[in-house]
C-alpha cells in the first residue's frame, strides 16, 4: 500500500493520472530561489524554452547568461560567478552538460568546489524521439564519482521544485537530472523531502525491496500493486539522492528483504544500481537485479514503447522481482 | 589609472623579477619536475601585475574589492607561487616544497589550498571562462575590481577559449583584461608548426576585443598597456605579451624543450650564475 505517512498523491493510480514534466518544476523552484535570494543565476546554453529556465530568464534579466551553444564556457563562467558569491544554475541537455563539458565541470566545479548547480536535461529513454544522441544515460555513472558533488534526480516535478530549491540553499556543486516528459505525479506538496531514502509503497513481511529513481520509479509502483494482488510483498523506495545516499536505509531495507531490485531510466551500470552496490556489498551482500540499459544505446520511439523493448517497464520489473525471489530461495 | 613607473621603481621591479626567476629555479631543481620555459618568461610581467598593477592586499587575500588574477595556464604556476611569496601571501622559505607531498604548492593553482589562488587551473582553455565569470559578478555587485587572465599562446587552440573570447565580448566587459604569453612554444614544439595560431591580433579584433601588442619583457610598456586597458569602455581587453621562453637563462632561451622540464643541478648552478651576473648588471645601472 502507499504508505500513509508521507502524504503521496492518493489518485496516483487513476486511469488518467495527473502528469507533469520533472524539468517544469525545476523552472519553478528557479524562479523561487530567484525570488528569495538575489545571488541566484542562471545560465543557459541556447535551451531557454525546453531547459525551462525562460521563466527565470524574463523574470530576472540582469541575472540570466546566455551562454549560446558552447556548454564548456558555460560551466566554467558558472564556476566563476560561483567562486564570487553567486549560485550559479547551468542548464543544457545532459548529453552536453554535465556530458561535452565533463572535464570543465571536473575541474573547475567539483574540484574548485564552487557554487554550481548542473541542471542537465532531456535524462534517459524518456527523450523519446529525439534518438539515443539526446537520450543521456551514463550521466549519473559519469558525475557520482566526483568528489564534492551532490547527485539527484527528482520522481515527478513536485519533487523537482523541491529539490531545485534545496540546491540553491548549500553553497556546494549539485547535479540535478530532469526528464522532458510529463510523467505521472507521485508526491503532494506536503511530501518531506530531506535527501533520505523514502519507502513510498510499504508492506507487511516484504519479499523484495525496490530502490527506483526518477519517473520510472512509477512503473515500479505500478508493478508493485499488482504483485500486491499475486501476493508477493515489495517495498518501493524512492532514492532520490543518489550521493549522498541514504546508505543505512539501503541496508536496512536490504536486510529486511533479503532482495534487491534498482529502477533507472540509465544505463544499469554505474547509476543508481552501481551506488546501491557498491553499499551492499561492502555491508551485506544481497541478489540484486539491475533495472536499466543493458550497455546498449536508445533509439527513436516514445518513452513507454522505448522501455518496453529495453526491460524497464512494469512487467520487467514484475519479471525481475521474481527472479530475485527464485535467486534468494535457490 | 595605474601610477607611471620612474626609473628608480623601474630598478626595483627589474631587480625583483630577476630575484624571482632565481627562485623559480631553485624551486624547480628541489621539485624535480615541471615546467621551466614559462615561468621565466612571465616573470617580468608576474612581478609587474603583483608590485604594481594589482590592487590587493596581500594579508587579506578575500577582500572583496581586490583585483583578480586568474592564471589560465596553470602549469606555470612556479612564477606565480613566487610573487605571491615575494609578496607577503606566505614566506618564501615555502617555496621550496613545490609539488611536494603534503605541500600548499600543489602540481597545478588549487583555490584553497594556497591564499591568493582565486580559482583551480590547469587544465587549458578554462581560464578565459572562469574571468568572465568573475567580471560578470563584479558588475552585478557594482564592484570596481579588474579581472586579469594571464593565458598562453598555445592554449588558443583550445574551442573553450574561443567559446569565451565571444562570450567576453557579448557581455562587454571592459573590467576583464587578458594577458597572453606569446612565446611561440609548446610541448610539442613552435606553436606555428603544431598547430597555427597566428594573427592573434586579428583574430582578437574580429572577436571585437580591444587589442595591445607588447613586449613582454618591458614592464613600463606592459603598465602602459594595461592603463590603455582601462581606459578602454563596454570591450573586454587583450594585451599580447610577446615574451622569449626561458627568458634570462641563456641555454633555456627559446627552446621548446625546456617547455615542460626542471633544470638538473648542473643546469640550476649555471642558470643561477648567469642570473645573479644578470642582476649585478642591472644594480650598477650597466
């Protein structure tokens, strides 16, 4: 069942659930970080409209840089401005920022350790038709490693707004990962949000935890309730930062089910799979099946037919959980 | 407006640049590695921008007026880790743990790991970027503070350089000034042959900038420029040092070789002997 305790959207479920774009509530939470703290910048390299920072941009001209289609000068004006009392947003799609400037961003922003936050866009299969050269999914794989950097990547645009703010408000790099489409919305305005592992679906004796991120993590509520009926227990949790990661949260919820599945629209290497991984195997080893891009690009195709030929919808998760139960009862 | 240089002032940066390729050498040889080319080629225009141009303070290396100064290329940090020494931001003594284990001085400018580091550099083309930044945030704090970005010639082949030489000049900003040390050489060899770069002056001019040709070595030219600079409004400035790699040590003078190695203890003596006659010379006025 939802789990009660953290106010999530009840009619989540509903034939035609209420959808919006992660990217959206960034837009959102820039231009109230603009509103409460007059160091916020931004800067956007030629994406203003679907990077949604046009908002901030019309809002706060003195304050908006347009950076034009040159994402390493971006980053590294941003690390500047960032160095000089500003928290500076950069926004570009994934693939080109944190993806063509990754070195600039190594250096000038993890290791300089300056106040940037890296919006990168457009994330994972859901880019949809735009093709595997826009559709981002060794990013979380290529920034987590960097010391300094915070790495997260919002469910639904509510979460977005939220975690948006929350970068704005630590004077240290954040990478945060958006989606382009509207995708359905999990949490309520009334949801916590504190970077901490939160069990959205719980249950009695559970057999598998889920640890999901970003808006796939639906289609692992939606596998969820239908085990329910086929009475297999799953916990479903939302891992929203990637690092820090909640490390006590994936032991104990590891611990408790003896399971473990991970849910990215990322390559299955290297993401959020690498990072639970790498927690349970230094603390307890634990079956683990890995959600994801089998190391293989994305194509062209809507986001629902796209992870449906890549195994990462609610069946092969359904598939995936009861394989792990098979491994852990072997 | 930068204060003329008279001649006794004159004598004195003179004296203090050579005293600092001194100790550019001394650190090299106790390091074992980096680069000697280019630290003695900018040490005139090192010595210059921290005893002259700046306005900083060298007890206080976060006050919020001061000066800025980026140094794009940080692999010739050695010239800079002496002038800010010479300067009082550490003591000199210092200067010898050089890209040691444990050392403030590290390999390439870490911001934190030493005062007057304003930004990590190292890695080429992201200079130019992080100024522009710095410029940004002055204008809109309303600050009178410059920005100086001293920069190589061979890292013009850099796209980012480029991408900022546009940016520099969409934001017009004439609170930005960048240095670059034309010495022609490069790891691999003469600029010209690894891969073409001149005329950076044209280039400059197209890209809007406000262009100054000097010679690197002649420190009341570079004030000179530099107080052109200035003076200039809504264009972001570039003064093209022309400078002789190795400058001041004979055998180490335009070689691209020395680029990217340290003097053995032979070589030190000999380059020391011949600064020190260097620096005889220039106190007896001959």
């Amino acid at each position: 069942m939802l789990n009660p305790n953290l106010k999530l959207n009840e009619n989540m479920f509903a034939e035609k659930p209420e959808v919006d774009a992660t990217r959206t509530g960034f837009g959102k939470g820039l231009v109230a970080l603009g509103d409460s703290d007059p160091n916020v910048v931004a800067l956007c390299a030629d994406l203003t409209e679907s990077t949604k920072v046009e908002e901030f941009a019309k809002k706060y001209p003195d304050r908006y840089f347009e950076a034009g289609v040159a994402e390493q000068n971006m980053a590294a004006m941003a690390a500047g401005l960032g160095v000089s009392g500003k928290v500076a947003f950069i926004a570009s799609y994934a693939t080109f920022s944190p993806g063509k400037n990754w070195e600039t961003i190594r250096t000038t922003v993890a290791y300089n350790n300056s106040n940037v936050k890296i919006a990168g866009h457009h994330s994972g299969l859901m880019t949809g038709p735009d093709g595997a050269t826009h559709q981002a999914t060794e990013d979380i794989a290529s920034v987590r490693v960097w010391p300094n950097i915070q790495v997260v990547v919002p469910c639904d645009s509510i979460e977005a707004e939220k975690a948006t703010v929350a970068a704005g408000k630590i004077t240290t790099p954040v990478y945060l990962r958006f989606s382009r489409d509207k995708s359905p919305i999990m949490t309520t305005k009334d949801t916590p949000y504190d970077g901490k592992i939160q069990e959205f679906w719980t249950t009695d004796n559970p057999q598998v935890v889920i640890f999901g991120t970003g808006w796939l993590l639906y289609q692992a509520l939606l596998a969820a309730k239908e085990l329910e009926e086929e009475k297999i227990n799953v916990v479903v949790a939302n891992v929203a930062s990637i690092k820090p990661l909640d490390q006590e949260k994936v032991v104990e919820l590891a611990k408790k089910t003896g399971a473990v599945i991970t849910v990215e629209d990322h390559q299955a290497a290297g993401g959020l799979g690498g990072a639970i991984a790498e927690v349970l195997a230094k603390n307890l080893p634990t079956p683990m099946e890995f959600i994801g891009l089998q190391d293989t690009f994305g194509e062209t195709g809507t986001p629902l037919e796209l992870i449906k030929k890549f195994k990462m919808d609610k069946d092969a998760i359904i598939s995936a959980v009861k394989k792990a139960i098979e491994r852990k009862t072997a | 407006m930068l204060e003329d240089i008279n001649d006794e002032k004159l004598k004195d940066l003179e004296l203090k640049a050579v005293e600092a390729r001194e100790l550019v050498i001394e650190a090299l040889l106790e390091a074992g590695s980096g680069h000697s080319a280019g630290p003695l080629g900018m040490a005139d225009i090192f010595i210059a921008m921290y005893f002259h141009v700046l306005n900083h303070d060298p007890k206080n290396p976060t006050w919020a007026d001061r000066d800025r100064l980026v140094l794009s290329n940080g692999h010739i940090c050695p010239i800079q880790y002496v002038a800010l020494a010479m300067s009082g931001y550490f003591p000199v003594e210092e200067l010898k743990t050089l890209r040691k284990f444990g050392s403030r001085l590290q390999g390439h400018p870490h911001r934190g790991a030493l005062p007057g580091i304003e930004t990590t550099s190292g890695p080429l083309g992201e200079g130019i970027s992080q100024s522009i930044g710095m410029a940004l945030a002055g204008k809109l704090d309303k600050k009178n503070y410059h920005v100086y970005c001293l920069t190589s010639d061979g890292e013009h082949q850099e796209g980012n350089t480029w991408e900022a030489i546009m940016a520099a000049a969409k934001y017009k900003l004439d609170n930005l000034i960048v240095v670059i040390d034309r010495n022609n050489i490069q790891i691999d060899g003469y600029t010209e042959n690894v891969m073409p770069l001149d005329y950076l002056t044209a280039k400059y001019e197209s890209f809007n900038w406000f262009v100054q040709e000097v010679d690197g070595h002649n420190i009341r030219a570079f004030n000179t420029a530099v107080n052109q600079a200035k003076a200039v409004h809504q264009k972001p400035s570039v003064i093209i040092a022309h400078t002789i790699p190795g400058k001041g040590v004979d055998f180490m003078e335009n070689l691209p070789e020395w680029h990217g190695k340290p003097p053995g203890k032979e070589e030190a003596d000999k380059a020391l002997n011949e600064l020190r006659t260097l620096q005889g010379k220039i106190e007896k006025g001959v």
